[in-house]
C-alpha cells in the first residue's frame, strides 16, 4: 500500500522508524525487535539505510518482511551521496522485485573523507527523486527540517530547496526530529507560504537516555527547550526514570500535534518496540487501538 493513500485518513495514526543492523550478526535481534513492532500495527513502518551503503541488503530484507509477514506497509530510506548511479538503481530495481512501494529518498551525509560530488555520484536528493520517478510507480518521500538542516545557513534558502525536492515529484516529507512543537507550526506556516502543499509528517524522537541527547546535537543542532533539559538534569542518571519520562514527553508532543490538526505521527523508536508499545497504549483511546 502506498503511503500516500494511508495520509488521506482523516483521524490519528502512528508509524514506527526502525534501523537495520551494522553486523550480519545482529541481524536476528533487530529483527525480532522490528516483528514486535509491526505487531502493533503501526499504519506503516520505515527502514533506515547506511549512508555508507553497507546495510541496504538488510534495508531491502527488513522492508520486504514487515510487508509480507505483517502486512504492515514499508517505507525503505534510500541514500544517494556515497554510491554511483549504478548503484543506486540496482537497489531501486530490488525494491521494486520485492514489491516495496514507498521510498524516502535522501541525500545522506557528505562523507568526510572524499571530495564531493565525486563523479558519477549524486549531489543532492532532488536527482535521486527523478531518478526513482523515471524507473517505476513509487510512492516517494523526502525530508524536511523545521530548523532547517545543518548545512544551510538561511531557512529561506532551505526552504526554496525544499520546494524544488518536492516539485521534481515528492508525495509527502517526514521531518527530522524536534522538541518544542511551535519550531513545526512555524515552518509548517513558512512552507505552505512557499507553495510547499504534500502532507508534511512530523518525527518523534523518544528519548530514553542521556546519552542521546548529546548525540542529537551534535548531529543536528536541534534546539532543546527548558522543559526539556531539566527533564534529562534530573533523570539523566536514572535509566528507568529517564525513559518513562522520555515516553511521556514524546507523548505530550504527540497529543499537541493530534490537538492542532495533524493526524499522522512518525514515532523514531529506534528497534526499541517497549517504547513503541508504551507510547501507543498512552494513546490508545486517540487511536483507537
Ligand atoms: P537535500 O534535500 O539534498 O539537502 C541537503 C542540503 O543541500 C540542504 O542544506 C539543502 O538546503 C541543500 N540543497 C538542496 N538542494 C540544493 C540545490 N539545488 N542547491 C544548493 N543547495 C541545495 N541519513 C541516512 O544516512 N540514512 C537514513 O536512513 C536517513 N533517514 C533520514 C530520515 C529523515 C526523516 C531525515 C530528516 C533525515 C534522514 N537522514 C538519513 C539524514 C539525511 O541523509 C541528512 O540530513 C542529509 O545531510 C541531507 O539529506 P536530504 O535528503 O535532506 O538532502
């Protein structure tokens, strides 16, 4: 099923972000952590890809079994900067042999350690979107950043790049994570004004531990609101109190996208299916489940 036909639903629904394994031998435990969340029956389910193209076997492996064993539509993330054209259609063409329908079609991170663009490589993901538009029926997504990513140095100039990403053929985008909601309805607002109309679908990140929160902003610079922050001080230190209270923030932010309009929620649960779990049944009567 096509995501696009998922987001014309008019009432709330959450999809779950699982990451395949770097190793062949953690293949089995993200596995089984990626079977209990599509128990849950997210209304789909993403699978991340390796900048570096090491994991996308499992990318492909993992979408396709969520798909046909959960019925439970897949999204595969597919990068572009650090693999050749040929590459990149190769696993094109085995998405569309394993009958995935849906591709968030991404840039990825400038490796450090090349020039870039090397040749024959792509440069940036609006020539990733023609690519997939010209080789098959796919539902594409794409990504956004309310704060703007962190190679711009304007949000206008983002934005202006994100209306020429959607323009070359996106049906909708997922934002990348943040943790004051008002960031979303500004950029929200600043993007409809530029003409950017697909669904925009907000990302969730629960954090369930200090340790992420240092990594969060180092890659992305994600502003941390006062809330927040004092939240991380005082349960930093303690593992179970610091998830709990992750959960219920995650699920605060959730409960004020559904209140202002917005009926679909990506949720990053990060092959933690706990915390799937426990921000669902947080919002069991919301969604019906
Ligand atoms: P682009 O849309 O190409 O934008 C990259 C930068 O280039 C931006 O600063 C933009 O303003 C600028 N730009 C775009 N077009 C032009 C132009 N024509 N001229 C000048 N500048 C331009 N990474 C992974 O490795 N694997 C994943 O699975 C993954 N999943 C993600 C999922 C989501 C929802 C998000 C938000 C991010 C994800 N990322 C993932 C990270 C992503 O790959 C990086 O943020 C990357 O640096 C940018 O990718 P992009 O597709 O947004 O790039």
């Amino acid at each position: 099923m096509k995501i696009s036909d998922i987001l014309v639903e008019k009432t709330p629904h959450l999809s779950f972000e699982v990451f395949p394994p770097k190793t062949d031998a953690a293949y089995e435990g993200v596995l089984k952590a990626t079977e209990a969340i599509a128990e849950l029956k997210p209304s789909y389910m993403s699978v991340t890809y390796g900048a570096g193209g090491g994991t996308s076997k499992n990318t492909v492996k993992i979408a396709s079994h969520i798909k046909d064993k959960y019925n439970v539509p897949s999204l595969a993330h597919l990068t572009c900067v650090s693999s050749t054209k040929e590459e990149v259609h190769q696993v094109i063409d085995q998405l569309k042999a394993s009958g995935i329908e849906n591709i968030l079609a991404l840039r990825g991170d400038i490796p450090q350690e090349s020039e870039f663009p090397l040749p024959n490589h792509y440069q940036y993901a609006y020539e990733l979107i023609e690519d997939i538009k010209s080789q098959g029926d796919f539902c594409i997504g794409a990504a956004c950043y309310p704060e703007g990513h962190v190679e711009s140095e304007h949000k206008k100039d983002d934005i202006a790049h994100l209306k020429q990403k959607v323009d070359c053929g996106v049906d909708f985008l997922t934002t990348q994570m943040f943790f004051d909601n008002n960031i979303l309805y500004n950029f929200l607002y600043r993007a409809r004004e530029k003409g950017v109309t697909v669904p925009v679908i907000p990302g969730i990140m629960p954090v369930t531990n200090a340790n992420q929160v240092k990594r969060i902003l180092s890659m992305s610079g994600t502003n941390l609101p006062e809330r927040f922050k004092a939240i991380v001080d005082r349960f930093g230190d303690n593992p179970k109190a610091m998830q709990q209270a992750g959960i219920a923030y995650a699920t605060d932010q959730i409960i004020d996208l559904f209140a202002n309009g917005i009926n679909h929620v990506h949720v990053y649960s990060m092959n933690k299916p706990e915390v799937a779990a426990a921000i669902q049944a947080n919002l069991s009567e919301i969604l019906n489940k």
